[in-house]
C-alpha cells in the first residue's frame, strides 16, 4: 500500500501530494471541528514538509486559536488542513481531512478525541479505537491547556 497519496479541494485550484507516516487517522469531535467541516474531522497526521501543495494562491488561513490554524480553498471553501502554529512537539503538524484526498481507502480510524462533545446523533462503528475525551486531550498536550482547550 502506498502511502503517498494526493488530494485537492471541489474546485481543484488547489492540489497536494502527501507522504503518510502510517495508515492511521483519528476523528475529533471538538466544537471547532464540527463547525469547521460540517461534523467531526476524519484527519490524518502530516509533518508540513511532507505535504507539497500546488494552487497555494488560492489557499486562505485563519488563526483560529493561540495555537493552530485552519486553511480552506478560497475559490470553492473546501477545508485543506488544520496546522499546529504553537512551539510544541507538535508544531508543524497538519491534519489533513481524508475526504479530500483523492482515494482514502486502506486507511484505519485509530483515535477519537473530544469523544465526549460528540452529538448523541451520531457514532463510528467498530471499536477498539483510543477514545479521549476533552480533559484527557488537555492532559496530554498541555499546551492546549493555555487556551482553555480549545483547539
Ligand atoms: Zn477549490
Ligand atoms: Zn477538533
């Protein structure tokens, strides 16, 4: 299975190549996820260097907390990444929405977080998943702690 996978956004101004480190993704069910895709992130984890993207004029960002960003295709709106800013082992992180790239199969959903803000709606089948909810994710990455935890 390869783990280079591309993807772009609707309109397909903008375009990307990725290198995955796995074939794992988690979901996160926090209110800023939620209103950013519509429902829960599916996101797969990508250091920034291993992302080439192309069509970046058409790219828009928004710091959407004192630690991350968030971009969206400026032409069409759909939503290309989530990037950790803040000074932290995770700086430079992207997480990458699945459903952008152009074959998402072969992929494993191994983690959601803010497990506990989830609807009642709505659930993933299957189990065996990590599960944490808001405080656990605080307790882990602590930096999130510094914007009351809201990614
Ligand atoms: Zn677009
Ligand atoms: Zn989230």
């Amino acid at each position: 299975m390869t783990l280079e996978r591309t993807g772009g956004c609707l309109c397909g101004a903008v375009r990307f190549t990725a290198r995955l480190k796995d074939t794992n993704f988690g979901a996160c069910h926090c209110e800023m996820c939620r209103r950013w895709t519509g429902s829960a992130l599916l996101g797969v984890t990508v250091p920034e260097g291993d992302v080439t993207w192309h069509g970046t004029d058409h790219i828009a960002t928004r710091q959407t907390s004192d630690w991350a960003m968030r971009a969206w295709c400026r032409d069409c709106g759909a939503g290309l990444y989530f990037k950790v800013t803040q000074d932290s082992p995770w700086k430079g992180n992207v997480e990458l929405p699945i459903g952008i790239l152009d074959d998402a199969s072969g992929l494993t959903m191994t983690n959601e977080i803010y497990i506990d803000h989830k609807p009642d709606s709505y659930a993933y089948a299957g189990e065996g998943r990590t599960l944490m909810t808001r405080q656990q994710c605080i307790d882990k990455f602590a930096v999130l702690a510094s914007d009351g935890g809201q990614p």
